[in-house]
C-alpha cells in the first residue's frame, strides 16, 4: 500500500512519464541512466550508448528513443529506489536478456575511460536486484573491458 503511494505521490503511476508503469524500456532506460548518473556527471558519450542501446534493443527510431530518454531521465530524477524498475526488468527479461542488460551498465560505466565506486556499486546492485550472479555480472565486466581494447 505505501508503495503506491509513493508511487502516486512522486508521479512513477503516471503512465504518460513513465512510458507504462510496466515497461520495460523504460524501465531499462532508468537504470543506464542511473549508472550515467551516479559519477555526478553525464557524459555526451554514455547519453550516446545509453540511445544507441534502446534503439538497437527495442527497434526504436530517433524521436521514439528520445521521448524515452526525456520520460526515463524524469522517472530517475523522481525515483525514491529502483525496486520497481528492477522488478519489471525481472519480470519482462529472461536470464540471458538480463546478463545483457548488465553488459549495457558496464558499457554505460565504462565509457568515459574509468570505473568509479558509485557506478560499480551501482551496477553490483542492479546485479543482485535482477537475479544475475556475481559470477555473470564479472563475466559480463571481462567481455565489456575485453572489447574496449
């Protein structure tokens, strides 16, 4: 119950800013942008991973993925947590998409040249939220690390 309020309250129940209080692009889209985030600034660079990797994930064209960037980035600014976010990313991904999907936050992370705390953190968290193991999420990290070379 107190979920929802909160919900209600900060605007996540608003479908016309969350894309859908169950979708998962946008869903997707709050976390890149969290790990974007959390090193306290956004580079031109990871905004650019962050578009190329929903269009390419999701079949998105130019101004589709822009109204998602706009409405995730809000959705980010005004989230409490990303329990819901994480939670729709279990329900709507399988195994494999989710390994994926922490691929993309590595991608995100990395794309500036160096990894911070907050952003490994971060992405260690989503791991545990989304049900990849350490094991994957490190996997994941080697194929990102081993691809920038």
């Amino acid at each position: 119950m107190f979920d929802g309020l909160l919900r209600f309250l900060t605007g996540l129940d608003d479908g016309r800013q969350s894309g859908g209080r169950d979708d998962a692009s946008f869903a997707l889209a709050v976390l890149l942008i969290e790990v974007a985030r959390s090193d306290d600034r956004v580079e031109v660079r990871e905004l650019g991973i962050i578009e190329r990797a929903l269009a390419r994930r999701f079949g998105l064209d130019r101004s589709e993925v822009a109204r998602l960037m706009k409405a995730a980035e809000e959705g980010a600014i005004k989230a409490t947590d990303l329990h819901h976010f994480t939670q729709t990313v279990v329900r709507q991904f399988s195994e494999g998409e989710r390994i994926g999907v922490i691929e993309m936050l590595w991608e995100v992370a990395y794309s500036d040249g160096l990894l911070t705390g907050d952003e490994d953190a971060l992405i260690r968290r989503v791991a545990g939220l989304i049900y990849v193991s350490d094991w994957e999420r490190g996997e994941a990290k080697r194929r990102v690390t081993q691809s920038e070379k």
